[in-house]
C-alpha cells in the first residue's frame, strides 16, 4: 500500500504543477488539470489520515494538519476557475505547510 501512496502524490504532484504552468497560457485546460490534481490531494490527505490510525496524538494532528492544508488547494481552484489572481498565494501557504509538516514525521526513539 505504501507504493500506491506514492505513485498517487506524484500523480496529484505534475497535476498540480502542470495545471498552475498551463493557466497561464490555457487558463480553462490549466484549472481542470489543477482542479483534477487538487481533487486527489484531496482524496489522498483524507485516506492517508483515516488509515493511519494511531494511539500517537501527535501523528494524527500533523495527518489532520495535512488534510485541512489541503483547503487551501481547493480555494485556490475555486480562484483559479473565477479568474482571481489570488490562487497563487493559497497554493504558496499550502506549499509552506507541506514543506513545514515534512519535517515533522514520526518521534525519533
């Protein structure tokens, strides 16, 4: 299981970066392909954090921390699709929590 989460964040990973690079020449082909992307983000925070399950308190907030981080992509498609500049900034602070929670994993023993 732990390859297909893998495979399924690089697959909703060139998604994501593919619809950010062609909004701004297609902006209609670009925000399906973010809002696809977006869409398994989505799907992948919410599944990652109903199966790991855990007694450790601090495991689950940082999953749970990952799925809410995961709204911010898709109010960025919403301003993606309404033609608002301001998606760019909601994709950087889920980029700055991503990269934040990275560092965050499992309590070294």
């Amino acid at each position: 299981m732990n390859r297909f989460h893998t495979y399924w964040i690089l697959v909703f990973g060139i998604l994501l970066i593919a619809g950010a690079v062609v909004s701004f020449f297609e902006p209609f082909v670009g925000s399906w392909l973010f809002a696809a992307g977006t869409a398994l983000a989505v799907g992948q925070a919410f599944v990652f954090a109903l199966q790991n399950r855990t007694d450790d308190k601090r495991e689950s907030r940082l999953l749970r921390l990952n799925f809410l981080a995961t709204l911010f992509l898709v109010g960025a498609t919403f301003m993606l699709f309404s033609n608002m500049s301001g998606w760019i900034v909601l994709v950087l602070i889920y980029a700055v929590i991503v990269f934040f929670l990275s560092f965050r994993g499992k309590k070294q023993k």
